[in-house]
C-alpha cells in the first residue's frame, strides 16, 4: 500500500519536472532574441566581430544607442532615428485618439440607437478588420495625392483612422452590448439627449476598453510598414520604415550593435505599454478571434 | 456578408436580441402622432453622426476595392490607366514565375508556420493550465513578440540567424565544429528562417486563445474521466482537445490571414532573397507595383491576395452566425 502512494507521488513529481522543465526552456527560446538584442546593442564593434554572440558584454557601452538614435544614417540624411521616432509619436497620437473616439460613438450608436439596418452596417465595418491592405494601397496611394498629403504625416493619420474604425467599433460595440439598456433608457427619461447620454453615462463606464482600444491602436499603427513604406519617403517617414533602412545599408563593416540599439529603440514604446497593461493588450488581441 | 448581432458577441454577453434601443423607443411614439421637428431631429442625429465612418469605411475599403479590382482589368503600368483589357493582366501575372514562386513559399510557409505555431502555442497552453506557479510572469513572456513589430523581429532573427556571427558560431565554438546552419543565405532554406521568425512571433497569440479555451472547459469532465483510471495524456488528446474545435478554428483562421499578409517580416529577415527564393504574394504585389511599373500585374495579385482572404474569412463568419443561430 504505502509503495504504491509513494510510486503515485514519484511519477506526480516526476510531471511536475516534466512540465517546469518544459516551461522553463521555451521560456528560454523566447527570451532569446531579446536578450541577444539588449547585450548585442551594449557591445562595441570589434567585442562583436571577435565573436560574441550571446555573452554579456566585457565592457558596457552606450555608443550603439548613441548612434542609433542621433547619428545613423538612413538614405542621405545621418541624423539616426530621432526625427523618425518623433514622426511616428506624431502619427500615432492623433490616430489613436480620433480612431477609439470614432470607435467609441460608433459602438455606442451601434448598440443603444439601432435602426434598421444597423447590423447589416456592422457587418460591412466588420469586413475591414480582415482586409488585407494590399488590396487598397494602389487607390489610396491615388487619393492622397489628389488631397496633396502624399508623403506627410497627416496623410498616413489619415490612413490609420480610416482604417482603424473596425477594430475600435468592433471592441466598443461588444462592449456597449454589455451595458443594460436600462441605463440610458433612465437617462433619456430625465431629458438627456444623444451626446448627454454617450458624455455623461457611456463614458465613464467604458474605461476599461477604452485602454484596450488604445492600447490595439497604439501598437497596430506604432508597428505599421506596409502604409509607411508605401505613403511616404525620405525625411517623412515613420520609424519602422528607417529602421529598415538603417539595417539594409551595406556599406563598409556591419554595425550589428547600431542595427540591435535601433531595433530596440523600436520595440521600447510597445514594450512598455505591454509590461504596463499586459492584460488589456491580450484583451485586444483575443477580441479578433470571435469566439475564442 | 450578412451581419449578426451576436457574431463577435463575447461570451456572457446579453443576446442582442433583449436589447431595444433607444431609438425604437423613438420610432413607436412617431408611429402613434405626429412627428415633432424635435423628434425628427433625434430619430436621425445617430445615423447622421455614424455616417461620416460609413463614408470612410465605404469608400477606404468597397470602393477602394473595385478600384484595384478596375486597375487588375486595366493596361496600367507606371500610372493608372481606365481602358479594359479583360483578363490580360491575370494570365501576365501567372505566367510570370517569379509569381509561381510566391504561390509556392505562400504554401510551404503557411503549411508549417500553422502545424509548428499551434502545436506549440497548444503544448504551451495544456502546459500553463496545470496550476504552475509563476503562471502570469511566463504568459508574458511568451506573449512578449506580439507586441514588436515584425520589421523588429525580422532584424533580431536575421542577426541570430548570420552564419558568421550568430547561433552557428555558439554551436561551433561549444564543441561542434561541423555545426552547419546557413539557412538564411541558401535559397532553398531560406523559406523556413522566415517560418522561424514568424512562429516566434506568433505562439503566444496561439497559446493565449487556447488557454481561453481551456479554462471555460469544466474541471469535473477531467476528475470524471481521472476517475475512469484514463491517465492525462490520454485526457487531454481523446476529450479536451476536440472541445476545443473553437478555439482551433479562431486560430486556424486568424493565422492563415497573418501568413497571407506577411510582409513586413519577409522583407525585414531576407528582402524576399537570396534571389528572389522568399518572394511571398505581398512582397510580389509591392515590388511589381511600386518598384517595377506593372501597376496592372500588382492590382492583379492584389485581388488574388483578397479573394484568398475573402475564401478564408466569409466562411468562417458564415459558420460562427450558423452556430450562434443554433444556440438560440
């Protein structure tokens, strides 16, 4: 009897191994290349090219990023990734704030003032989370020169926006769903009209998804290439796009710890918001897959 | 497309069906009297303040759309040009091999980065639902690539992946001399530091549905089934894991519309090189439009791109309104 509890105990312990040690080298894998950026980015030229890899650094320097963010040069001009990380904050604030506040009225109309037809409209919205943008690029490549913001910051707001409105309806409409009827019917009974009710009741509810759709929009638009690349050039372009163009110079030795600085430099402002609101971010993301 | 309320309806939502609006409100009290000028005013405020992202939508997404599909049908090479030349510009595309390429990597690649990509975001997944301490701390970081954008990602790999400096160097300098891996600089290994990349990026997503699946899974059938005397491997393949048809068709889905739009990731890892041996449909349709002057042939694999989408997503759609059809 006790041999029998004490061989039950040891195959349990022995799963419990099993699936730590799993856990713990995938952790590992995905763990990898960011680490390998991070010390990459800390090491001087000649430390990498005499064969470290995956070491700490011997001796810890900062000129990579120094480089990488004021001096790199992407085309002709050699002033690093500055300008170009401030012409994506430029982007991405005004999308962000215009595409969930669209978002936000639009869900709001979508569920407490339908009207026939309203669900066929969301359908319609709905298709454009799933476009494959390839599929508009030639068009709007068009309208934005007939409406001369070919190749300007506001232009590719533009693009974001417009292009934003499904997901952010799709996130603020299934979560209006959510808010009894109840509520805005009281509201609308002591005389509030359509703004009163959205302002003062739906608002202040909806903080949560607010964060979510702030957050999708946030990385969605910080990470774009394919509008960046496709609506602008040279000095206007977002920082994804000069990244690219930094790490595709092949003129003289490879600054692999330049390219890793201003990789990373890339990847800071999505990473911070994911270390800070995780939660939401996987909120956004799962909210994609309809019923997961 | 047909709209439904409950097509993407969150689990413990209130069925739309429950919820009358405001605005029917409106509508009764206008059947019964006379319309006030303030009363119409309020009836028609919502659909006149949804209507400007209506227009957007419209004109960003259909509109646009019959454009490319115009251009596909067009002569058009550096600029657009509006004359007819029926299917001309789809047999040029096909006959042109570098597309052939693109079709056949587009296969190869989606093919494996699907079966690697849910198997191990699954593995993980059964994984972190064994009450493993630390659980949150390895979600994350698991799910840490899905915040960097592809064109990061792409740089990292493509250096880890340089056979003079990166892991063939560690794995040489550990012991292995005769260590060889050289994929991103051969064309036909090229393709799978590509699918390296891309399941990097993308477990965590697959992980993260699957989880969502397995914690509204009812712990009783596990005990139930324990009871039996069924050990858990057997569990989990014979009854949690056709539970979980949802959850894989969510991820099938959504993975397959990443792998057809994957772009940045190519173009960041390997520039669709050595060659042209990574040349996937999005790289093709940027390449012939922008950089070639074959408008027509790139509006043409454009609409490919979308009718594959489209053959993958309305369905889909279709089957997720049929379920929730049944429900009711």
């Amino acid at each position: 009897m006790s041999t029998e509890i004490s061989s039950a105990h040891r195959s349990h312990q022995l799963g419990r191994i099993f699936i730590y040690g799993s856990l713990i080298v995938l952790a590992a894998f995905y763990l990898m290349p960011l680490w390998v950026m991070i010390v990459t980015s800390l090491k001087s030229l000649d430390e990498i090219y005499s064969g470290s890899f995956i070491g700490l650094p011997k001796l810890i320097t900062i000129e990579a990023w120094e480089k990488a963010w004021g001096q790199a040069c992407i085309g002709t001009a050699c002033d690093g990734l500055r300008p170009y990380f401030v012409n994506s904050l430029l982007m991405v604030i005004p999308a962000v704030v215009l595409s969930t506040g669209i978002g936000a009225i639009n869900g709001y109309i979508l569920t407490k003032w339908r009207f026939p037809g309203s669900n066929l409209v969301f359908g319609l919205l709905l298709f454009g989370c799933f476009l494959p943008f390839q599929a508009v690029i030639l068009p709007m490549a068009q309208l934005l020169g007939k409406l001369r913001l070919s190749g300007t910051i506001p232009g590719l707001v533009l693009v974001h926006t417009v292009y934003g409105i499904s997901f952010t309806t799709l996130f603020f409409r299934n979560y209006f769903i959510t808010i009894p009827d109840e509520l805005t019917r009281a509201a609308q009974i002591d005389g509030a009209g359509f703004f009163r009710i959205f302002f003062s009741v739906m608002l202040p509810a909806s903080l949560p998804i607010i964060v979510v759709s702030c957050i999708w929009q946030f990385t969605q638009i910080w990470n774009d290439f394919l509008f960046g690349v496709s609506f602008t050039a040279g000095q206007s372009s977002p920082i994804t796009v000069a990244l690219n163009n930094i790490v595709n110079v092949t003129m003289g030795r490879k600054q692999y710890n330049v390219d890793m600085a201003a990789a990373m430099i890339a990847a800071i402002p999505t990473l911070i918001v994911y270390v800070v609101a995780g939660r939401y971010f996987v909120r956004g993301l799962t909210a994609g897959a309809v019923k997961g | 497309m047909r709209a439904d309320p409950d097509l993407i309806s969150q689990p413990g939502c209130h069925p739309a069906g429950a919820s009358s609006g405001i605005s029917e409100n409106i509508g009764n009290a206008v059947m019964r009297s006379t319309l006030s000028l303030k009363d119409r005013f309020t009836l028609w405020l919502p659909r006149l303040v949804l209507s400007p992202s209506l227009v957007a939508v419209f004109v960003g997404v259909y509109l646009f759309i019959a454009w490319t599909g115009w251009i596909s049908l067009s002569s058009s090479k550096m600029v657009p040009q509006y004359d007819f030349v029926g299917l001309e510009q789809y047999v040029r595309l096909w006959a042109t091999p570098r597309w052939g390429t693109a079709v056949a990597n587009l296969f190869v690649f989606t093919a494996l980065f699907l079966t690697i990509t849910i198997s191990v975001g699954l593995a993980i997944a059964i994984l972190l639902d064994q009450r493993v301490r630390a659980e949150g701390f390895l979600r994350a970081v698991y799910l840490y690539p899905m915040a960097l954008s592809f064109i990061v990602t792409g740089t990292a790999w493509k250096w880890i992946l340089n056979p003079d400096l990166g892991v063939e160097k560690v794995v040489q300098e550990l012991g292995w001399s005769s260590f060889v891996f050289d994929w991103i600089t051969r064309p036909e290994y090229a393709i799978y530091c590509v699918v390296i990349a891309a399941v990097w990026q993308s477990t965590g997503f697959a992980m993260a549905i699957f989880l969502a699946g397995l914690r509204g899974i009812d712990n009783s059938i596990i005990k139930a089934a324990q009871i039996e005397g069924a050990g858990l491997p057997r569990i989990y393949l014979s009854i949690i894991v056709p539970m979980l048809r949802p959850a894989f068709l969510s991820v099938i889905v959504l993975l397959s519309y990443i792998s057809i739009k994957s772009f940045d990731l190519v173009l960041a890892l390997t520039n669709a090189g050595p060659g042209n041996a990574t040349e996937m449909p999005s790289t093709f349709m940027f390449s012939a439009t922008f950089r070639r002057n074959q408008m027509g042939v790139g509006a043409a694999s454009a609409m490919m791109m979308l009718m594959t989408v489209a053959a993958i997503i309305v369905p889909y759609l279709y089957s997720e309104l049929r379920e929730t059809r049944n429900e009711h």
